[in-house]
C-alpha cells in the first residue's frame, strides 16, 4: 500500500469502503467486516487504516502461569506492537467476551502504542479514559469500563476474531466508528479506481435528490445512470 492509497483510505468511511470492495470485485457478498454495534472513542476522528499487529488478553481472572512468564509475554507483546510494517494497528481480542471487564485500553496504554507509531486500536475488549486519550489514536472497542481488572496478555501474532471478523497478524484494517473490515490483498490495487467509481456513481443520485422534488418517472432515469456507472 502506498502513501497516496493510504491517504485516500483515511479520507473515506467503512462503508464506503465495503462497498468500493464489491465495486473491485465486481459483485455483492464481501463479507469481511464485524457485525454487532461498536463504540468509538473519536466518533469524528478520520478512519483508521493499517496493518493487523494482533495479540489476545483476559482480565476478569488473574493469570495461573508465572509471573516472570507473563511479565516476559507482556514486553515480548510490546515489542511485537513496536516492529512490523506501517502504517499499522493494534488488534486484540478479549478471551472474556461477552463478559470482559478489563479495560486494556486506556490512557497510559494508548499512549504507549502511539509512541510506537501505531495508528488506533480495534478490539472486542473494554476501553476506558475517554476524553484523556491522546489524539491521533483512536479506539474502535466493544464496550466502555472503569477497572483494568486482571487484564494480561495470551498470546501474541495468532489469529483473532472482533466481533464476528478473523483478523490474521499482517491483514490490512480499515475501522472507523462503523465497525471494521479486512481489505482482501488481491482488491488492493484496484482499491483506489474503485472508490472513484463508486464516488462517480453516487453523484448522479445525490445531485438529482439533495433538495429536489422528483416525479418516479425522473426517478427512474435517474436510477437507470446511476446503476450503469457502477457497473
């Protein structure tokens, strides 16, 4: 992915990303994206677009194993969150869901892996620390708590699931306040022509209808050009 296709993702939504995918792939049916509703922690912060720097947590009981073990897994965690390809994003899934209670994803710890030059955090875990988290970094989580709780690390670069999406470690990530996808490698060379044409298509439709008054005849034309230019 180069830096003018990365800048061009951050522009545009997760929406229309999946549709800009169906538009690549020339049909309906992608469905790499999660499902369910998520929270945001900068609803109005541009998309965040990187690749998968994944790892899986618990919290809600404390670790059985050693803690030099899970002391030495933790930094081994943050050297995995430090290296690797960018622009990239932190992708963890809480083994706690549906009942996680630890909010891994607070203000010191987010700003940690900003210094790391990691651009957000996707997760089906907890976030906390709203308003003090730093900008720049946002946090597509799956629920808002007070306690950290007994939250440690797993495992480290496995494959994860978010709501109903498999991350493996390396995917490319588009996320923003809508939920997540996984870009398919093989759509993105023809990602960027993609949104041009859907953004084209979607025009004749938004300068016909913003503000105007329609009969269903001049409806029809319209849909006619609106459904030949996304072909």
């Amino acid at each position: 992915m180069d830096n003018a296709l990365h800048k061009l993702l951050t522009q545009v939504d997760t929406p229309t990303i999946c549709n800009a995918i169906e538009v690549a792939q020339g049909q309906r049916g992608f469905d790499l994206f999660t499902r369910g509703t998520m929270l945001s922690s900068a609803p109005q912060a541009a998309a965040m677009v990187g690749y998968a720097r994944t790892a899986r947590i618990r919290a809600v009981d404390p670790p059985t194993e050693p803690p030099e073990v899970i002391k030495a897994r933790r930094m081994a965690y943050y050297r995995h969150m430090a290296e690797g390809p960018r622009p990239a994003l932190a992708v963890v899934q809480d083994l706690d869901v549906p009942n996680a209670i630890g909010a891994y994803w607070g203000e010191i710890n987010t700003n940690i892996h900003k210094s790391f030059g990691l651009s957000g955090t996707l997760t089906d875990g907890v976030m906390r620390d709203l308003g003090d988290l730093p900008e720049g970094y946002p946090v597509v989580a799956g629920s808002i708590g007070p306690s950290h709780g007994f939250v440690h690390v797993v495992d480290i670069g496995q494959p994860v699931e978010i709501f109903g999406l498999p991350v493996s470690d390396g995917d490319l990530i588009h996320a923003d306040r809508h939920g997540a996808l996984v870009v398919p490698p093989d759509v993105i060379p023809k990602l960027a022509l993609a949104i041009e044409t859907l953004m084209t298509s979607e025009r004749i439709i938004f300068d016909a209808v913003k503000g105007q008054r329609l009969t269903f005849a001049e409806f029809e034309d319209v849909w006619a050009a609106f459904e030949a230019a996304r072909t």
